[in-house]
C-alpha cells in the first residue's frame, strides 16, 4: 500500500481523535468539528457515493464555497477511488457545463440552492448528469435526481454493510493514481483539467512542512477557494497534515473581523489582503494627529534598523525597538489576532516594499510561487531564507532551471503529468521531463527565484523595449489612492494605464479640498483629482526608466470584478478581456496608428474616464 492522501489522513484521524480539526462560524458562534467527526463524516460520504454507483476513477465535480462539507465531499470522493473536480462556486452556467462535460463526470455537488437553480437551467447541456446533492439551502422536491448532502450522509450511514468494498478501495489507491482534476482559471481561452495525483500533492505538503513552522497547536484562517490548488494544498492539506485547527471565514470581506476573533497563527492569501491591509494603516496614521503620525514614523524607522541591520543589534536598538514594540507595532498586530506566526502570500506578486513594511513592524509575510501543475508550490521564502522582492529558494525536492529566454522550467514529483484530455498541449508545457511554467525570471547568488512576468504578458513596446507589466502595476497599487491598475502598451511606443481608484480615500481627500461631485462619474474627472494622482504617478514611477513609465492613464469609476469576467477567482487580471471591454478607453490613449482591437468592442456598458498625459 502506497502513501495517499486518504491514508494521510485516516492516520491523522487516529492520532488526534477529539482534538478540533475544523471550525465555523454559526449564528455568530465557532462551533468545532473534531478529526473523529470529521472521520465519520468523510467514510459516511464515501459510502454513500458508492451506494449512488460511483466507481474507482468516475469524476465527481465539487462546486462550493469554503466549509467542512467541502472537506468532507473532497475526502469522500478520493477515498471511494473517484476523482475529485473542484469548479469555483463563483463560476457561472457555460463554464460550469463546460468543465462538468470535458471532465465526462456524472455527479456535481453544489454549495447553495443558488447553484442548483444555475446547474438546472444547464441541465440540457450536461446530458451526462445523474445526480444533484446541495450542501445548504435546499429542503427537497419530487425530483429523484437531486438530494441534500446530509441525505448523502444518511445514505452512507445505511450502507455501512459496505466497508469492506469502501476499505478495499482505500488500500488499492496508489500514490500516482489520478486524484483530482484541477481546472485553470484561464485568463485566456477555456480551462485546462491539470491531472494531480496522490504524489503530487503529498511531496509537495510535505516539502511544506519541512521548512515552514507549523504546529499541531495552531489554528489557520481559511478564505481562498478550495478549488484553487494554493488554498486546498496548503491552507487544507497541510494543515490536515500537521494536525492544525482549521477554521473557515464567512467571506473575504470579514477577513478583517475574523483575524481579531479567531486569533490565527497562519494564515494563506493572496497578495490582495496585504495591499488593503497596508493601505489601512497608512490611512490611519495620516488621519492621526502630529504626535501619533512622528511616532509612528519613529517605530517604523526603528523597526527597520532592527530588522534588516546585518551588524550586531546594539543594547540602545534592542531598548528602542522594545519601545516601538509596546507604543506603536502591539497595536497593529491586536489588528490581526495578536497571536500570528506569519502570512504565506501567493497567486500573484506582492510588493516587496508591503512585505518589508510589515517585516519591520513584526508581521512576516513569506512570499511563494507555483502553479496548478505544480500542486503548486515550487518556492517560498521561510525563517531561513527570506529576502524581499523573490518567492524565496526552490522547495527540498524541487528543481527549477532558467531556460535561454528566461523561461522558468521546474521539475519534482509535485509536478504534474499534463492536462486531460489535451495531448498538444501537454507536448507543449511538459517537455524532457521538464514543465515549462510561461514566467520569466532569474535566481540570484543566494539560490533565491525572482519573477519577473508572464512571458505570455510581456510588453514589446514599438522601440522594442521589453517591459514586464506586473512589476509596474504591483508598484502603482502601493499608493492609497490607487487599488487597482492594467498596464498596456505591447507594440505602442509608450505604457498606459486604467486605473481603478480607491474610491473611498478619494472620496476623502475631495471632501477636504471641497470639490464638489454628485456622481463617481464627476469624481474621476474632477481637474484636481486627476492631477493629485498624476502626482502620486511621478512620484510613484520616479526610479523608472523612462520606457518602464505610464505615460496616460483613464480613471474608470468601477472595481475590476470576477463577475463581469476581468479577474480570475484568484483574482487575476484579464488582461485581453479587459482590453477588449475597455477598447474605447485605451484606443483614446494613442493615436490612429495604435489603435488597440475594435472601438465598438463593449463600449456601450463601459462607464467612461479621464485621459491624462505623464
């Protein structure tokens, strides 16, 4: 019998027993499901699956936000042999259907009634599908096909007769079966299923686990979405691993609430959370008074000087920096919890001056990096190896090389053996047992992987100058005023940029000059305004080479959302999409000769913005 995840876990069923395995919030109180319920729970799941047909290596789909059941369907699936295929709760009709039939699956799991309504008015498209089963929301119809996850639950409790098929299919699991299909959130074209086995996802916790700190006493406060590889191997997997308390925020949106209530020791996100984090505290200290804004400024100096001084720490920086600790740095950490360890930040680059400004106010943020097919982690900084502005050393059992273009190509038993059902493009990603990942970037003397882009993302201005858009755009959303930005200018012989402001620090900061708006549409055009972040943009892009620099920018009065298609669930930009959306906008940036795609491209729901020249 090889090493599986359900033998993973089972194990760590018998070791911890009562002890709490998962949490959430009901009716404004934690409640704790231990590993023996939890146990329970996934065997009943199991069991019930196969009562329903389900065989060794069927693929189930799994559509839900973040919850126990989640683990417990995800751990039923994989222990009845199936194949678990994650599909993002925020996913609608087309791309649901679309992963639901190229997997060729028959049972879909659903979060919400919500959900249910969507995959029914779908349902002439899944002509495979067989089975329904809603987790919350939905009490029942006359429609056979459709049940309640706990009327799954039930079922496998009745059929507990069958153990002894549900434990011959544990013990013939082999660590390179097929576990689960991972679909990619596709900023281009439609999703790849990239095939993860038992293998990938134990090397790659366990290389995890050998370098990070986590202890069977922690909690981790989970929010990313469990059908994105980053959450489910290191916010699920690993904690699971390590005998950690998970526990499942509501939203994203009470993340903040949440650290302060929950107290985590780790937690897992996007670079997303970091930039709002560090936003709200620079706002806070500019809305204070002299002697609090001096103070502040005073720690944070401190703090610098302590963290990053090669020398010995002098008796008079210890003394100062247990002043800043106590007056200024305490506070902020109560902000998240008071008990945190670190942030693991991942999915997109982090801003190496966000990640030294909470290193030196005692908030460590370890940046990594990885893919779907890599399951996914391939580098993260840690207590041994940190250096801001990388994604830290390659993993213990990971290798990763710099190809003649400046391709990132890794190999490890995390990696994956391709995409299902896509031969050409897997010949293309997976080459002499190497997988060719689509970043740039370098590792420097210290052994420490620096990204630089997307090579698809790459920006060849009409001079022929390379410019790696995301770097730019990680630099411009460090300003308060700035929360998001696109860069654009590939064969255009200068950048431009849509930026989305921060509506409510500019909100603010027009109040106080009163200038006078009745509409966001009136705001973003506002002469001052558009001259107070033609500012920040100077000052911002000051150290850039002169190609490296926005030259015009149009304001656009919305966030860039996963539902109207710009952002990936993991928050991802999609840079044709929105292109393509805001044609109009960018084409008023250049002239005739640079045109960008179709004027009329979606223009007639596009709220309009303010053209400036750098």
């Amino acid at each position: 019998m090889g090493k599986t995840i359900v033998n993973m876990f089972f194990e760590r069923v018998e070791r911890f027993g009562d002890k709490a395995a998962l949490s959430q919030r009901v009716d404004g109180v934690y409640r704790d499901i231990s590993w023996k319920q939890l146990g329970d729970k996934v065997t009943d799941a199991a069991l019930g699956l196969i009562a329903l047909g389900v065989r060794p290596k069927d693929r189930v789909c799994l559509m839900s936000g973040n919850c126990p059941e989640w683990a417990m369907a995800d751990l039923g699936i994989i222990a009845a042999g199936a194949v678990n295929v994650p599909i993002y709760h925020t996913n609608k009709g087309t791309q649901i259907s679309y992963i639901f039939n190229h997997c060729e699956a028959e049972i879909i799991i659903l979060g919400c009634k919500e959900k249910l309504q969507e995959v029914i008015s779908m349902r002439h498209k899944m002509p495979r599908l067989k089975k329904i089963m809603v987790i919350n929301g939905w009490q029942g119809s006359s429609d056979e096909d459709i049940m309640t996850f706990d009327e799954l639950l039930e079922l496998g409790k009745e059929n507990h007769a069958r153990s002894d098929e549900l434990d011959k299919r544990t013990k013939s699991l082999k660590p390179d079966d097929l576990m689960s299909l991972v679909y990619t959130s596709g900023t281009t074209g439609d999703p790849k299923g990239v095939m993860l086995s038992h293998r990938n996802f134990l090397a790659n916790l366990e290389d995890c686990f050998e370098i990070m700190d986590i202890r069977p006493t922690d909690t981790c406060l989970s929010f990313l979405p469990l059908s994105h590889v980053l959450e489910r191997t290191i916010g699920y997997y690993l904690m699971l691993y390590a005998g950690v308390r998970i526990t499942y925020a509501e939203s994203f949106q009470t993340v903040p609430e949440e650290l302060k209530l929950v107290r985590p020791e780790l937690v897992i996100s996007v670079p997303r959370l970091y930039e709002k984090m560090y936003v709200a505290v620079k706002q806070s200290v500019s809305q204070g008074s002299w002697l609090k804004r001096k103070l502040f400024d005073w720690a944070l100096a401190v703090g610098q000087r302590y963290k990053f001084s090669d020398s010995q720490k002098s008796l008079l920086l210890k003394l100062k920096h247990q002043a800043a600790e106590a007056l200024v740095f305490g506070k902020i950490q109560q902000q998240v919890g008071g008990k945190l360890r670190y942030f693991v930040s991942g999915g997109a680059p982090l801003t190496k001056e966000i990640g030294e400004f909470f290193y030196a106010l005692g908030i460590t943020i370890y940046e990594g990096y990885g893919l779907t097919e890599t399951a996914p982690v391939l580098s993260v900084n840690n207590s041994r190896q940190l250096k801001f502005g990388t994604v830290g050393p390659p993993l213990p059992s990971v290798s990763i090389k710099i190809a003649e273009d400046g391709e990132i190509l890794a190999q490890g038993p995390n990696v994956s053996s391709g995409y299902f059902r896509r031969p050409e493009e897997t010949a293309e990603s997976f080459q002499n047992g190497w997988f060719y990942t689509g970043d740039i970037g370098e590792i420097d003397r210290q052994g420490m992987l620096r990204i630089t882009d997307r090579k698809k993302d790459i920006i060849v201005t009409s001079g022929g100058k390379n410019v790696a858009p995301q770097n730019i755009e990680s630099l411009l959303k460090s300003d308060k005023y700035i929360s998001q930005v696109v860069v654009f200018g590939d064969q255009r012989k200068y950048l431009a940029a849509l930026i989305v402001p921060n509506f409510e620090n500019l909100e603010r900061y027009a109040k106080k000059r009163n200038i006078d708006y009745t509409s966001t549409e009136q705001l973003v055009e506002n002469e001052q305004i558009i001259e107070k972040l033609q500012r920040h943009l100077d000052k911002l892009q000051q150290d850039l080479p002169n190609f490296e620099q926005v030259k015009k920018f149009r304001l656009l009065t919305q966030e860039l959302t996963q539902e109207e298609g710009e952002l990936t669930p993991t928050l991802k930009i999609k840079r044709k999409v929105i292109s393509k959306k805001y044609s109009h906008l960018l084409n008023s940036m250049y002239g005739p000769q640079d045109v960008i795609g179709s004027v009329s491209s979606g223009v007639e729901n596009v709220s309009g913005g303010k053209t400036v020249s750098g």
